[in-house]
C-alpha cells in the first residue's frame, strides 16, 4: 500500500471491519492528532444495557497535555459498576500519543497510542494497550481506524493479548453541530479470533458539538451504539467532554 492509498483504505476498512467480552462503556475514539501546549480536562462517560435487561456504567476524568507537537500525554482515573456490582474505583491510567505526520500536509495522519493501566484490584494486575492510530479526510469527510491490542500483565489469571478495533466518520461544517458515525469492537485474540457468538461489536450514530467558534472551545460528543455479535452489549449511550484550559 502506498501513502496516498491511505486514506481510502481507511474508509474501506471502517465500513467493510466485521460488525464484533465487551469493552468499557465509557470507552472513545482516540485521535493521532496532538497540538503542543494543548491543557485539557477530558471527561468521559456512558451506560450501556445487556441482553438479559441489567446495565452497567463507567466514567472517568482525565487531564491532558501537548508535551511538544509529537506526543501527548494523559493521566485518568476510571469509575464504574458493573452489572449486577456495586459502583467502584476501577483504575488509573496513563495514556500516551505520538504523532508521526505533521498536521495537515496530507489528506491522512498517522500516530500510535501506548496506554498503561493499573487495576485498584491487585488481583487484575496491570492492562497495556497499544496500536496504530489512523485518520484521513476528503474535502469535509473526515475517517479514523484504531486497531489496538490489549495485554494483561501480572494478574492473578494470566490471559493472551487481544485485538480491537474503533472506527469513526465525521461529517465535518462551520457550523456547531457535526453528524457521524462510530464502532467499537472485540475480537478475542489478535492470533485466533473468538467465534463470532463470543465477539463484540457494537455502532451507531453519533453527534460533535463545538461551544464556541473554533476547536480551542469546549466540545462535547454523544453516541447511542447499537450491538451485535453474541457478547455485545444491546445498547451503549456513550459520552465525552473536552475543556481546554
């Protein structure tokens, strides 16, 4: 593949991946996009409800920083309650990404994310994830592609690494309103996938909203993400703030 092949296998696998344990509720779109001295409190939330009626839910609140135009860096802490748990601190993580384009010299950029958790259980050990993360634009269309991989360390119940992959289009305006889609989904191991009634995918429509004139103002998402698959959840109500300071 060559570089200006990029972005339209990005459309490609967005809308051709196969719809596919579920992952967190609150999970979102990472971006390969880093501004420098960029300051921002992330916020993230959502709930999502299984086939059987119970729900779960999961958040967390996370500050950001630009280090320099190739690499961001942020600390989070995650919250939640499983179905049919109580509500609990759940980790602190810190994530990291590296930018390897230089922002708007081409219709794509490219980056890859280096993310490291630890469970408040030690039991549950440390979780690390990483990948590639893809985005490219035509005219106002913009597409993203995360194929990430998932590995558990020192946990009391040693468990292979896995594969997931998140997708996104945005419909992009002047306006303060933009229109789109999203996916998220689990495979099972990045060597042998999980039979199909073991994955989980979940899609669906999603909304951005700017609160102010340019991207330096508040924004907020919402997506209301639809399951398939045999292990995904029905329904997912997902959402984001972002508050630069």
């Amino acid at each position: 593949m060559t570089l200006l092949s990029l972005p339209r296998a990005i459309l490609l696998a967005a809308l051709v991946l196969p719809m596919t344990a579920w992952a967190s509720p609150a999970d979102y779109i990472f971006s390969p996009v880093v501004e420098d001295g960029e300051r921002e409190i992330d916020s993230k939330a959502g709930i999502a409800r299984d086939r059987d009626g119970r729900s779960a839910w999961a958040g967390s609140i996370g500050l950001e920083y630009g280090v320099n135009s190739w690499w961001a860096t942020e600390a989070t802490v995650n919250f939640g309650r499983e179905a049919g748990a109580s509500t609990r601190l759940d980790s602190l993580e810190w994530e990291n990404r590296l930018q390897f384009t230089e922002t708007g010299r081409r219709p794509y950029e490219i980056g890859l994310l280096f993310e490291v958790e630890r469970a408040t259980r030690s039991d549950d050990g440390w979780e690390l994830r990483y990948g590639p993360l893809l985005q490219a634009h035509w005219g106002a269309l913009q597409a993203n592609l995360n194929l990430l991989f998932e590995r558990r360390l020192l946990a009391n119940e040693q468990e292979p690494t896995e594969f997931g992959y998140q997708w996104q289009l945005r419909a992009r305006s002047d306006g303060a309103l933009d229109w789109g889609a999203q996916g998220f989904g689990e495979l099972g191991r990045w060597d042998r996938w999980a039979t199909r009634s073991e994955q989980s995918h979940i899609l669906g429509p999603a909304l951005f909203a700017r609160l102010g004139q340019d991207d330096d103002d508040p924004q907020v998402e919402a997506g209301l993400l639809l399951g398939t698959g045999g292990a995904a959840p029905r329904a997912t109500l997902r959402l984001q703030a972002m508050i630069p300071f």
